[in-house]
C-alpha cells in the first residue's frame, strides 16, 4: 500500500476548502498525521499496552474515528484476552476502504489477532455492546461541540468495570501566554518535519471550521459529567495530550 508524503496544502489555493477525509487525505494520511501530531507514534503504541491493561473477557474494544486502523492495529499487537474482538469505526468511506485493506494485509502476516469489523457509520449513531475499551485517538476534537457529552455518556454506560475510555485531543489553553507558546512550538515541530509556512497556514485555515479542540479543564468537567470517575493525563507532548476515564 501506497504511503505518500503529504503535499495536499504545498501550493498556494485560491480558496482554502474546510477539511474533509476525503480520498486525497487517505492517500497521505500516515505522513500527514505523523508529521503533525506529536507523539503520535507513541500514543497509537501505547494505547496497545493500555488497552492489554483494562481488557475484559467476551467484551469488545472500539475504535472510534479509526481512520486507517492504526489504533485497532496496535490493539490486535498487544491484547490477547480470551473473547475479545475489536469493532473499528469511521465515517468516511475512502478511510473505511483503505483500514479494510491494511487489516487484511495484517491478517496475512499474523495469527491469533482478535476478529475485526470495520464499520462505516457514524460514532453519534453508534449502538454499542459491552466494551472493555473504547478508543477515542484524535476524534473527538472533530464532533460537534454540542454533542460531545451525549457520546461520553454513551461510553461510559457501554463501559464494564475495570474497563476505560483513552481519549487524545490536541488542547488549547485556558492561559494566553500558554496557548501562544505552545501553539508557536507545534508550528516549529511541523516546520522541523518539512511543512513549509505555506503549508501550515493553508491547512491551518482549512481545519479551522472542522476541528475545535478544548482545555484539559474542560475535557476533565466533561468526562466527570458524563459519569466517569477518574481522568489521568498518561501523555502530553506540546498541545497534544491522552487521558484515561475510568468508569
Ligand atoms: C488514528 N484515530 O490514526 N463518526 C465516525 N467517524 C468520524 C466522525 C463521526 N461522527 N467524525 C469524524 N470521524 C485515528 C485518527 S482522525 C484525526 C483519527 C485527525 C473520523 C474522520 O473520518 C477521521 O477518520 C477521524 O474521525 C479523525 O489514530 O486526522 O487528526
């Protein structure tokens, strides 16, 4: 399978169009989310690890807004407990096509992996079984502010005991002088991973309108409210940041 370096925003746009998951960003999209995203290839890892922590028998694990399946992937890699299987969940076609194909080809190479499915559809609407495990690797930051909660809840109620939410957002924060520098800091991180200024403006203004994150503050009431009863940071890097919500 093809893995080409993003140069989706590398020449100037007379308009920029808002973001979408569209067949030209599944293309790119393993540079592209490795080269913006710091710790990326830590996370995806580690939530394999995590995950082998909190796994129950007969329950699944889910991959919400699972783009090309690196998550799903790491969590095949790492759990081994008896009955489990992993659901994986995008609402973009192209990504769904292209996580069915990386799946199959991680199939062929190894044996004894939990049983996969690749749903298309979207996580809002998604009528959930018991889970051990629920994933949310970078996606909530795309649903509507509004509705975050009401998926939080949805989780938390489909969650087992002993079972977690591992939720990464990039964050923005609450003190001025922190956001500035730290946003200045992921900026030097892309440039110091080949994107040229034009290229982090245009995607800058492009993702704008699709992708609104919150502040740890918030992430923490919000996960509270939804009835979890513990958060912990298990990552930072820059204005990216992974939390455990425990049932
Ligand atoms: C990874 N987790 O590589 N329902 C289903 N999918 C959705 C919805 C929705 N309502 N909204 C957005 N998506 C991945 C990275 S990317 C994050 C996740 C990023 C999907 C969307 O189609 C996209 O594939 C994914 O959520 C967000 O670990 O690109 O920064």
């Amino acid at each position: 399978m093809s893995q080409d370096p993003d140069r989706i925003f590398a020449r100037p746009l007379a308009q920029v169009p808002d973001f979408a998951f569209n067949e030209d960003v599944v293309r790119v999209f393993p540079d592209m989310i490795k080269r913006s995203v710091p710790g990326y290839p830590t996370i995806v890892e580690n939530i394999g690890v995590l995950a082998a922590h909190f796994a129950q028998p007969g329950t699944v694990l889910y991959d919400l807004g699972s783009s090309l399946g690196a998550v799903t992937q790491a969590l095949r890699r790492h759990v081994r407990t008896d009955g489990c299987r992993v659901v994986a969940v995008d609402n973009s076609s192209a990504m769904v096509e292209r996580c069915r194909q990386y799946l199959n080809a991680q199939d062929s190479m190894h044996q004894e992996l939990l049983p996969v499915e690749v749903r298309e559809g979207d996580i809002l609407a998604l009528e959930f079984q018991p889970a051990c495990v629920v994933a949310l690797n970078f996606t909530l930051q795309f649903i509507e502010p509004d509705r975050r909660l009401e998926l939080l809840h949805a989780i938390r109620q489909t969650l087992v005991p002993g079972g977690a939410l591992i939720l990464s957002e990039k964050l923005r924060f609450e003190d001025n002088q922190e956001h500035g520098l730290l946003t200045d800091l992921h900026i030097a991180f892309k440039r110091a991973n080949g994107y040229s200024e034009l290229e982090i403006a245009q995607k800058r203004s492009a993702i704008e309108n699709v992708m609104k994150p919150d502040s740890l503050e918030q992430h923490r009431e919000r996960l509270l409210a939804a009835g979890f009863s513990k958060v912990v940071v298990w990552f930072q890097c820059l204005n990216f940041a992974s939390l455990v919500a425990l049932p």
